[in-house]
C-alpha cells in the first residue's frame, strides 16, 4: 500500500468517527459508557484486594480470590437470557438508569458494611445489574446512529474504550489511590488498611449515580424504540421461547455463537495457562505480565484494524477467518521457544480475537432486528462468561495430567509441561471452530474462505455480497 493509500485509509478512519461522534445521544452515550468502564476495572481490582484484606491465611486469601472471581461470573450462569428479553421488552432506559442507581448505591454500602460476607453479596448484586445493564445499552446503539454502516465504528469506539483506555485509566487510578493511601491516613482522611480500597469503591458508586443522571436527563433517544411500540407486547416467557428458536433457526447467528463458543474457549485456556506458562519460558511474574498486556496490546490492535480489514473482506468471511487466525498464532505460542517469540504470537492471538469482538457485534447491531437484538447480545454476553468459567475450571486440571519434560526444539531445550499441550490443542480447536463458522453464517453458493482471501489480496477487492450484505 503506497503512501497516499494509507493516507486516504486514515483520512476515511477519522471521518468516520467524527461522523459518529458528532451525533449527541451517542457521543453522551460513550462518555456514560467510558466511566463505567473504568469503574468496572477498578471494582475488578479494588473487590479482589478488599476480598484478600478482608481474610487472613494463603489458603482463606485464596479462596476468597477466586470467590470475587466466580461471584461476578455467576449472574450469567442463571439470568442471562431473562437480562436479554427484558432489554427487548422494556424501556431500555429507564433499565439502564434502574441498574446504575442500584450499582451505586452497592459500591456505597460495602464500606459501610465492611463484611466480607456483604462483600460477595454485594458484589453478586452488583454483577446482576451489570447483565441487565449491557444488553439495554448495546441493543440501543443502532437506534442512536444516522445510517446502518455507522454501526461498525460506534462498536469499535465503545470496545476501544471499554478494552483499551478504560483499564489503563483504571490500573493508574487504583494504583495511584494504593500509593496515596498512607498520606491519607495520616491526614485522617481514610482510615485502616482498607481505607484505600474503600475510596475507590464510593468514586465507582458515585460515577455510576453520575451515569444514572446523564442517562435519565440527557439521552431521551434510547426510549424512542420502546416509546414507538403502540400494540400489546408478548409475555416475557413467550419472548425466551421465540429467542431460542430465532437462534437455532438462523443460520448467521448459529455461526456467530459457534465462532465465539470455540474462540473463548480459547482464549480461557490462554488465561488459565498464562502463569504456568511463562514459567515454562524460564520467566516469573515479569513474563507474566508482559503476556498478559500483550494480549490487551493486540486486543486494542485487532479492533483498530478491523473497519479496514473489514473494506476487502466481508464481515461474514473476516469473523470466521479472524477465529481461524487465532487459532493459528495459538499454536506457534504453543511451539514457542522463547519469550520474544511467544510475546509476538500472543500480540497476533490478541489482535485477531480483537477484529473478530468487533466484527461479531457488528453484524449483530446491522444484521438483527430490534426486537431480537437484547436477547441475542444477551445470549452471546452469557455464553463468553460461562465458556471462560468453564475452560479456566477444566484448563487446571488438563494441565495437571501432563508431567514436565525437557525436549529439543528447533535446536533449543524447550521445557514441555501441560501447558503446552492444552495451548496446541486450544488452538487447533480455534482454527476448527472457525471454519465451522464461516460455513454456517457463508450465504453464497460458491464462498468460500479462501476466495474471500484472494478477493482481500486483491487491489481493490470488494468484500461487500451480493444483495449488499455484509
């Protein structure tokens, strides 16, 4: 690609957010969308550090760790597809406003309470109104853009954010709160321990009462689906029911949930492995680290690069062949046998799981229609929470099966333990799931992945389908 080729990609990249930007209810809709975000972050690690503060003893620390952990999992496991069908059947607004007053005034009762016991409670509560909260906000982005082809960028500015900004922002705000925490004890503005971690809990539960008021005064915009619904509406049971057989009977979306059951799955025993693995690179913690950001890096990468992989290759085609690429970069962190080859291939496994988040949100904000949408983001939010709960239970154990050994590879000792293995076989499971995808949500006669690939390859090569779907 020359010079004024990739000047004119950027050129139409800014265009297209400024476009998007420049449509109030949505841009409010983004700011309500990016403190709550770092909220989220930092109540993953202000709850985790108050859980371990709160117990004394590895193994009690521990146990409460992974409390924290399946506690904000567990909503997902028994509400998932009623968040979704309530988000289709109610004013998304007023759900959204009802959900954030009751997240702040939880985070304000856990240092009031300072129990651990009213900590998980709190923070079951808490998660539950986040399943509720997601789909009503998601569902309502399409109906605040001005054309359907808008939908791409508005996804990829709230994942960008949600995945990228806001866990930076939140690591730097809990960290610098941790690090000021005995200035203000000794200006007697917190007290004990958890003083800190106490702070950073009430700035969540008064950003989220902030989100609850901007909803409620300033974007009347998501009601108008809900306002313009005149005739009687199905009962919500009804609803679950004609949710599951749009599902089953769709072939896009059957290959969307296939695509990200197998991905997720993937990227579960990723995290699972992440620690042992390094270890297995003769790295520590430090290794640790640096796989767990470049993940994040190539998170944020593959979502950047999305909307332009997405001008020569259909989304159809791009989400199936982003799942296969994961898959792929997958196995070679399997095989690695270094670190600076493993952090490469993990940046890739990042990237392409990246453009394929986005590419799956977009075809279900152009490509569903309003009244499906709720349970069908819905469905898919519960199916990821419950697919990584269920690999990072089973990863461990995989693992444990294997005994370490020391082989040769490419001329270098490599040291094999479980989780090498598990990461091939993860892989290959990605690269499989990803084919099967393609296939079902492919609706031409003669498609196939590698035509769309030499389409892409093609200068000039057209990812838009017959009929013009994408």
């Amino acid at each position: 690609m020359d010079r004024r080729a990739e000047h004119d990609l950027v050129e139409s990249t800014g265009q297209r957010v400024r476009g998007v930007l420049a449509i109030p209810a949505f841009r409010r809709l983004w700011g309500v969308t990016a403190i709550t975000a770092v909220a989220e972050w930092q109540s993953l690690l202000a709850l985790s550090a108050l859980a371990t503060q709160l117990t004394s003893g590895y193994q009690a620390q521990s146990f409460a760790l992974g409390g924290v952990v399946a506690t904000k999992l567990l909503p997902a496991m028994l509400l998932g597809p009623l968040a979704g069908a309530l988000a289709d059947k109610l004013d998304r607004r007023r759900q959204i406003v009802v959900c954030d007053v009751l997240r702040a005034g939880l985070f304000l009762s856990i240092p009031l309470v300072g129990q651990l016991a009213w900590l998980f409670v709190a923070t079951f509560l808490i998660e539950l109104c986040a399943l509720f909260w997601i789909p009503a906000k998601d569902a309502s982005i399409p109906n605040l853009l001005r054309r359907p082809d808008q939908v791409e960028t508005a996804n990829q500015l709230s994942l960008i954010m949600t995945y990228g900004v806001a866990v930076l922002v939140a690591s730097g705000v809990f960290s610098a709160l941790s690090t000021l925490g005995p200035l203000l004890r000794r200006m007697e503005l917190i007290h004990g321990a958890e003083g800190s971690v106490y702070l950073a809990l009430s700035l969540n539960g008064i950003a989220y009462a902030f989100c609850a008021l901007v909803v409620g005064t300033r974007i009347p915009e998501i009601s108008g689906r809900a306002g313009a619904r005149r005739g009687p509406q199905p009962g919500l049971f009804a609803m679950l029911r004609d949710g599951v057989v749009f599902l089953r009977a769709t072939p896009l979306v059957r290959g969307l949930v296939t695509g990200i059951l197998g991905a997720f799955a993937a990227g579960g025993a990723v995290i699972a492995c992440a620690k042992l693995y390094s270890t297995s690179l003769g790295g520590g913690d430090a290794a640790y680290g640096m796989l767990f950001a470049s993940l994040f890096v190539g998170l944020g990468l593959g979502m950047a690069l999305a909307p332009l992989a997405a001008r020569r290759i259909r989304h159809r085609g791009l989400f199936g062949l982003a799942i296969v690429a994961a898959g792929v970069a997958l196995v070679a962190v399997a095989l690695a046998p270094h670190l600076i080859v493993a952090l490469a291939a993990v940046i890739v496994v990042g990237a392409a799981a990246g453009v394929a988040f986005l590419t799956g949100l977009t075809i279900i904000g152009a490509q569903v229609a309003d009244e499906m949408r709720g349970r069908t983001i819905a469905f898919v939010q519960s199916l990821v929470r419950l697919d990584l709960l269920a690999s990072m239970a089973l990863v461990p154990l995989a693992v444990g099966l294997v005994q370490q050994r020391t082989i040769t590879l490419f001329s270098e000792p490599v040291t094999i333990d479980g989780t090498r293995p598990v990461l091939l076989g993860a892989g290959l499971l990605a690269v499989t799931v990803g084919l099967a995808a393609y296939r079902q949500m492919d609706d031409r006669l003669d498609g196939s992945l590698l035509a769309d690939l030499r389409a892409a390859l093609r200068k000039g090569g057209s990812s838009t389908a017959p009929g013009g779907r994408r």
